[in-house]
C-alpha cells in the first residue's frame, strides 16, 4: 500500500508544529504529499438566536489559519515534500472524514491534549470511530500522571519502538501490515496479548497451561514478517482485567514510542462509549496511537 499522502488536521496549533515534523519523517517510507487541513467549528462565525453568519470573525479566523500552515509549508517545502494548505468551515468530525475520503489519502494524523483528566473527547473517538483509513492520533508534549509527581513527556521519533496490540483477527493482521509501510523507521517492535482475568477463572492449572502456550505461538507466528525484514522484536503475554493498563504499564516499561490497534471488527462505535480496549487506550494513553480499520 505505502504511505504516500498524509491529511493532518490540526486544532492545536501549539503541538501542531511538532507533529508536523514527525510526519515529515515520514519522506523516509515513500510520503510525498501532506495535506494541511483546519476546520472552523461552525459555532465560531455564527450567533444565536437566528443563526446569522458572522463574517468578518470567519475571514479573520481563516487568514490566521492560512499564515500559520504557509510557515509550515517552509518545512514541507525544505523536505522536498508537496503540500496543500485546506480551511474549511463547518462540522469538524464530518468535515475531515469528507476531505479524507475526497483525496484519498493514506493516513490521517489527528492531534490529542488532555483534558479533564482523559485525552481525547468523544469527537475524536467518534472520528477514529467512523475512519475509513489509519488514524494516527499524535501528542507530543504532555504530562504523565505517575504517583505524586507528573513526569514531562515528549514524544520523538514515534515510529521507533512502537507497541502491537493484538487480539489475533483480521484487524490486528491489518494493523500489523499496515505497521510495515514504516520498517525502515523501527528499531525494536513488541507484539503484545493480554488474556482477561475473567477467561482463566474457571479453568484448571493444565488448562492455563495449554492456553498461554498457545498465546505465545501465536504471538510467535504473529511477529514473524518483522523478523524476516531483520528487524529486532519480542512477544509480551499479559493478564490482568483491564488489557488497556496492562499494554500502557508495558508501554512505560519498555519506554515504547506508539501504541498500534486494529480498530474493533464489531459494534466499535458501540463499544467506543462503553470501555472497549482501544477507546480506553485512546482516553489514557500519554503515547501516540494508531489505529487501523
């Protein structure tokens, strides 16, 4: 497939600029185009009670848009990268899955900050939720709540030591694949299963015996085309009752660089608001995620 052209849809413009330089990284694994995209909420330049359309405030908004991603496009530019600079008004979750589909891209790259105490609000996981293609949802500068003291994080080089989730189906197989489009940027891959406390409860010693080892084969197995691009990798088999703070504690301990999903094969929009392990790991996580339908 390859990764050619990227969308980033910027909000925050103060992380923005540093996610941009990660994506640029990206020239290494055949990008070629970077689309710049910032939607203006439609509340912004509209009043109530008649809904009137406030214009000087959208042209105002739209210019401060334009300057900011024409200084961006100095860095595109010096890659040797194409860009397109889009400011749209309107809806934003519907806005960006439009202009994806529009242009066809390869990935779109979402920013997250956090904010009373979760990550990412429910439009972002509406919109990881409802994407046709990889989502990349980047953060570059933020605090880790550990213990009594918040430890500073930063975020570089995100492709270097990602994390693989796997539950094993069809959407980890994808995201796993997809994950290949950027071998020559990784240095260490961990592909990781949890097994939920709840499924070992009723079984016998021998029994758990015969399931972590099949877990680990499959693990193996699963690990195997990165094995065959030399690139250096391990297996983790957990177990816990929450597999979202299981993968995140293991992500912490092995200083990992992105954490990589296949998005939920089943009701995901569903599950996305009642704790499925990918809308968990998208509200916790202090790491860049990517998610593959």
């Amino acid at each position: 497939m390859g990764i050619k052209k990227v969308l980033f849809a910027v909000s925050y413009w103060e992380m923005g600029y540093k996610g941009l330089l990660e994506i640029i990284t990206l020239k290494k694994v055949g990008l070629e185009e970077i689309y710049l995209l910032h939607v203006i909420p439609r509340e912004e330049v509209s009043y109530v009670p008649f809904s009137g359309f406030l214009k000087e405030k959208a042209v105002e908004l739209k210019e401060a848009a334009k300057l900011k991603f024409q200084d961006w496009e100095k860095e595109i530019k010096k890659a040797g990268l194409k860009s397109h600079i889009l400011i749209e008004i309107g809806d934003p979750i519907a806005k960006i899955l439009e202009i994806a589909e529009e242009i066809e891209v390869d990935m779109l790259v979402i920013g997250k900050l956090k904010k009373e105490g979760i990550f990412v609000s429910e439009g972002t996981l509406e919109l990881t939720s409802r994407s046709k293609v990889p989502v990349l949802i980047y953060c570059h500068s933020l605090l880790r709540e550990h213990e009594e003291t918040p430890i500073p994080l930063e975020n570089v080089q995100i492709f270097r030591i990602p994390i693989l989730a796997t539950d094993f189906s069809e959407n980890s197989i994808r995201a796993r694949d997809f994950l290949l489009n950027f071998k020559s940027l990784i240095q260490k891959i961990y592909v990781v299963n949890i097994i939920k406390s709840e499924k070992i409860s009723a079984l016998k010693e021998e029994e758990i015996q015969r399931l972590e080892e099949e877990r680990r084969n499959r693990l193996i197995e699963f690990l195997e085309p990165y094995k065959l691009q030399g690139i250096e990798g391990d297996i983790f088999l957990g177990l816990g009752e929450d597999p979202s703070q299981e993968i995140l504690e293991f992500v912490r301990e092995k200083e990992g660089t992105l954490i990589v999903l296949g998005k939920t094969s089943k009701g995901f929009l569903e599950k996305l608001f009642v704790g499925s392990v990918t809308s968990e790991l998208l509200k916790k996580a202090e790491f860049p995620l990517l998610v593959v339908p």
